[in-house]
C-alpha cells in the first residue's frame, strides 16, 4: 500500500490536529498510533470470566488496574472518610428498644432517609418506589391472566376500591395491569448459595398492581413462590400481619436484582467491558476516545475497588444479602441469560415491559428526554469526522474495538463495523444496529453507550440510600417466613429484619454508593478536540447540549414542586457523566 492511498482526506470543519481517524493519518503516523496501542494492551490487560455452572460468565474486566485511570488521591480519601464516618457511625449506633423503632436509633451521626421513614408503611409508596424509586427496571405490564388463584386475591382487593371497581381481567383487557416478577431467584444456581443461617430466606415473589380510576399504580396481591412448590397469597385489604410479610420479600427480592444485576451488571461490569476495549483499541486522539472517555472517566477504579471490598467474602453485599456475594452475582448471571447489549436500550426496554405510557413515570420522561439530547449532542460533535459511510467502515481502530467488546464476553451481541457503507439496521424498533455501515447507525451506538454510562447508571444508583439507607422500607435479607396462617401478628415484620450487622453493612454500603455527583452531565463535552480551535462545529454542539441540560434540570425542579416525594435521580445536574461511583 502506497502512503498516498493509506490517507483520507481530512475533514475542512476540522483544523489540522492530531485528532484524526486513523485513516486520514500517513502510513508513519499509524505506525506510531498503533505502537501506543499495542504499549496500552499490555498495561490493560482483558481478562474473562470463566463459567461452569450453566449461568453465563460475567462481562470481560481489567486484570490489573493502570496507574493512569486510578482515582487521584483527593477522591480516594473521600472515598475513606465516608467508610470511616459509616464504622464510627456502625460503634455509636444503638439496636435496642422495641423492635419497630429500634432501627430509628442507628443514625447516630448521619442523617436518614427521611422520606422512607415516614412513608415506608403506605401502600401507595410501596408502589411508587415501582416507577420512580431505585429500581424503576422492573415493573412491567401484566398482558396475561395469572393463575386463579391469584386472580380471586387481586379482585378481592380491587373490590376494596369501591362498587364501581374493575376487575383483574378488565385491567389486564385495558392494559392497566402491572407486574414485578422475581421467578430468577428460585432458580436452582441460585438458590444453591442460599446462606443456612436461620435469617435468610430467598423466595421469588410474583407482585400485580392496578391503575386506579386516578391514574395511580396500587398493589393488589402479592404471592410469595418458594423453593418448595408453596406460594401463599396475601393482599393489601386482607390481613396486616400477612400482607407486611409479602411486601417485605418482595422488597427484599428487588433489592437482590436491583443491587446485583440492574445497578452492578448492566452499568458497572457492562461499562468497563466497552470502557476497558476502548483503552485497548482506540489511540487517545482518535475522536470517538475523545467522546467517550470522559464517560468512562474512573469506571474501571470503581469497579476495581468493588472487588476488592464490596465483592469479597465478608464485605457488604455477602453480609446483607441471603445468597451472599456469590449468590447475588449467580441471580444477576441468571437474569443475564436474556441480556443482549444490541437489544438493552432505552426504548426496546421500555416496549419490551409495555411501560410505554404508564402515566406519572418519571424515569421515562427524563430518561428520554437526556437521550434526545444525548442524540443531538453526539451527532452534532461526531459529524464533522464522520461525514460518509466510507469514514465508519474505513476506520479500522473502530472496526477493532467494537469487534474485541463482542468477543469479550457476558454482554450478548455487540454491533461490529459493516465491510462496506452498505450495512442496514436489522429493523428493530429502538434496537441497535447489528453492523454499522452509516455514521448515523454509529452515532446511534455512541448515543447508547453514553446513556449506560451516565443517566442510566445515574437511574439505579442515585437512590439507593433513600431507599435501602432505612432497613424496614428494603430490608436486604428478611427472616420472616409467609404461611398460610390467616393471622400474622405485625410484630413478625420486625422480628424478621436484619439484625444490626448485617443491617449496618446495608447502610454504610449505600450511604457510600449515593455520594454526590463530582462531574455531572453539565460538564459533558470537555476534552481537546471539541476545543473551538480544533472544531468550531463540535465546540457548538457542546454548548447547545450544556445549555439543553440546564434548561431540562429547571423543568424537573418545576415539576418536582408538584410532587408528594420528587424524582430528582435523572436531573442533569445530579446525573454523574461516568460510572465512577
């Protein structure tokens, strides 16, 4: 190949610079690129898990941390005070007094969560913590008619409602029957790890809710599968006792897939898949790293650091959980069956759970609309170097990072490079495109990974401590066994939660995990080759974007006044612009 046919012209909207696509470069110049490239292979070393036991492996991670994307000291000693404050908290902390307000006397040097302590009992909160809480991953339209007998509990409660009540059936027929199932827990790779302690119960609760005439989503039954074929049946207006029994598995199931599978699998392990094959494949002035990496900015330290402490035998997530550490990362394995990085974007999942037009969901609302200017914001900045479908399928960096996250492992399919500008979009609604072969199918993929990386991490992790920092709203494992008795004394609720270490690891696990935003959304955009010196066009969009997010931050705080507990998670100003936390 002759030096002449090697480049590509460089595109006139961008000055001349080292932020080129490989293939505008000279031969001498991807030489050099690809030398650096082959020195960063070796310090960031792809490893990948290993599975025999019929569950998929968890996604590829970095054997050894580089020096270079560690967390600067500042960050990791703010990292410490917070362990410390939660440990000194964990000494002053008293369990004592009767069982249900025992768990008001924790907070010693920390506030709690406020809104969780007064609302925790109310039916209504219960189900709002379906749309707008921690986990608002989970609810999914009910289109078919469960089993009878949870059918005559759902009527009995929508008989509560008064003489003009639908029943389950005309729910289900309007489409105003909802669903959390949590059937994974009972599967046998996970339920192995189940600890024998006496305390720790894993069962896979089946939950229905309704749409009143109001709009408002109300639980109406909840059955409670266990590994033994049982599932009884309690509802909101039958007895107390068993009712606050259901809510807490149910609570506690949520949590297990929440924290495992929905915060830790599909953001963290996902994002230092792609983060990590980026380092690996893209020179650092190669414009698609000039993008990402600021969202990729200390994913691979957090993750790191999790191992190390979060993920180890002993640490937070074994003492608080019932399956311990191994069993929560076998049920987010198991629910990763089905996941597939080409199929997991906002609106096929939104589709997929029928949650399309569910009134009064926020996190769609603002989810959606970051993405459209996510959408805007990466076209606008990414367009002046990819112009034609010959600048996507003749970049060759790009061709070798999609195609090493492919390979990599634990995330399904990957969309890869098209040989030709020909390649289509296979013509799923809101699914990414199997290969790209147009700059507007790889603006899409770029759109999304972003997505993963800030807003929708921002989405499961922002939360947590308003909902998992006051132990009977989530209790993380809960000991209390659902019978078939028609009366359970309350005082079982309590006795079933966790006691104070385990507790204690709770808390301090998400009072660290819910630490504010460093660099949010607000600073998106910050890196040499969108400077107004290298690219005037990409410096606009930039601004456009900044000024976009301002604007939908003062539209939330408006409509968060409106609001009985505000949705704030997704605002741009709390929305980290990294997984780094």
């Amino acid at each position: 190949m002759t030096e002449s046919a090697a480049i590509a012209p460089v595109p006139d909207a961008v000055a001349p610079s080292f932020y080129q696509l490989p293939q505008q470069c000279s031969v001498d110049r991807q030489r050099a690129r690809r030398a650096t490239i082959v020195a960063t292979q070796q310090r960031f070393v792809l490893e990948t898990a290993v599975a025999n036991d019929g569950l998929p492996p968890l996604p590829g991670f970095v054997a050894s941390l580089p020096a270079e994307v560690a967390f600067p000291v500042p960050r990791t000693l703010t990292f410490a005070s917070g362990k410390l404050l939660m440990q000194l908290n964990a000494q002053l902390a008293l369990f004592a007094g009767p069982a249900a307000t025992r768990y008001e006397r924790l907070y010693r040097i920390m506030a709690g969560p406020k809104e969780a302590i007064v609302r925790w009992r109310d039916d209504l909160e219960f189900a709002r913590q379906r749309l707008s809480g921690v986990n608002p991953m989970a609810l999914r339209r009910c289109d078919d008619l469960p089993t009878r007998a949870l059918v005559e509990a759902a009527n009995s409660a929508l008989h509560a409602w008064g003489p003009r009540a639908p029943n389950f059936a005309d729910l289900v027929r309007n489409k105003r029957a909802f669903m959390t199932d949590y059937a994974v827990l009972l599967d046998p790779e996970v339920q192995k790890h189940k600890k024998d302690d006496g305390r720790s119960l894993m069962y896979a609760p089946l939950a229905l809710y309704g749409l009143d005439h109001l709009d408002c989503l109300r639980p109406l039954a909840i059955c409670v599968r266990k590994p033994d074929g049982s599932a009884p049946i309690a509802t909101p207006n039958g007895d107390q006792g068993r009712w606050m029994l259901a809510r807490g598995h149910a609570q506690s199931a949520d949590a297990q897939l929440h924290e495992a599978y929905y915060h830790l699998f599909e953001t963290h392990l996902v994002n230092e898949t792609i983060a990590l094959c980026m380092y690996r494949n893209l020179y650092p002035e190669h414009p698609v790293r000039q993008l990402l990496e600021q969202h990729y900015e200390y994913n691979l330290a957090i993750d790191s650091m999790a191992r190390g402490n979060l993920l180890k035998v002993g640490g937070p997530i074994d003492l608080s959980m019932p399956g311990g550490v191994v069993g929560a990362m076998a049920a987010a394995r198991a629910t990763a069956r089905t996941f597939d990085l080409r199929e997991r974007t906002l609106e096929r999942d939104l589709e997929t759970r029928g949650m399309v037009d569910i009134p009064d969901y926020p996190y769609r609302e603002d989810a959606r609309r970051i993405r459209e200017g996510l959408t805007r914001y990466v076209r606008g900045v990414m367009s002046p170097w990819y112009r034609t479908g010959d600048d996507v399928v003749q970049d060759f960096e790009l061709r070798a990072w999609l195609d090493e996250v492919a390979a990599a492992g634990g995330i399904g399919s990957c969309p890869t490079v098209a040989e030709t500008a020909e390649g289509g979009i296979d013509g799923v609604s809101g699914a990414l495109p199997a290969r790209i072969g147009t700059p507007d199918q790889l603006f899409e993929v770029l759109t999304d990974f972003i997505f993963r990386a800030a807003p929708q991490h921002a989405a499961v992790n922002n939360g947590q401590y308003d909902a998992y920092g006051y132990i009977p709203n989530t209790p993380g494992t809960f000991a209390s066994d659902l019978t078939d008795a028609p009366h359970i004394d309350e005082s079982a609720y309590f006795d079933g939660l966790p006691l104070k270490t385990p507790a204690m690891a709770q808390m301090g696990m998400v009072w660290v995990l819910s630490m504010p935003t460093v660099r949010s959304l607000l600073h998106t955009g910050d890196c040499g080759a969108f400077a107004p010196n290298v690219c005037r066009e990409a410096s606009e969009a930039v601004a456009a974007f900044r000024r976009r997010m301002h604007d939908l931050s003062d539209q939330i705080a408006l409509r968060n006044e409106a609001r009985a507990v505000p949705y704030r998670y997704l605002d741009p100003r709390n929305v980290s612009r990294s997984t780094d936390i």
